[in-house]
C-alpha cells in the first residue's frame, strides 16, 4: 500500500492548516515502486450501482493484469478504492 497521500488529501490538510504547500510538492517513489500503472475511473447514479462498478472492474482489471503478468495477484500494486 502507498504510504503518502493523495493529493487531494494533502490539499483537504492545507486548506484547514494542518500542513504546508512544501508536503504537495514532496518527491515520491510512486513511479519506481510501480513500472505500469493504470487508473480506472468511473462514476453512477447511487451507492448501489458505484459498489458493483466497484466490484466488476477490480475484479476484471486483476484478471487482466494476471493474464498479462503471470504474477501472483498479491504483488500487483495498489488499489485506492475512494
């Protein structure tokens, strides 16, 4: 799992003051630790139907890296299900 915050986090923390502008702009490793990276976004109409979009595409996109890795699922990376 990422240790840092999203940005949108580190902004939330700026806002109220609990933190500066210098941790936005802190250098990461999120793009050593990871080669590939792909991001999924998609939205709907209620709880229900985001938590079987949620679902689905985790599910697929495991599948998807599984076949295309041969890797065991547990050493693909992070998932930031918000």
């Amino acid at each position: 799992m990422l240790t840092s915050l999203i940005a949108s986090e580190i902004v939330d923390r700026i806002i109220v003051g609990s933190t500066g502008w210098s941790e936005l702009f802190a250098r990461h490793d999120f793009f050593q630790k990871y080669r590939y990276y792909l991001m999924v976004i998609a939205s709907t109409e209620n709880a229900d139907l985001q938590l079987k979009w949620y679902a689905m595409s985790l599910d697929t996109t495991h599948f998807a890296a599984h076949c295309l890795s041969g890797r065991a699922l547990s050493n693909l990376g992070y998932v930031n299900s918000s």
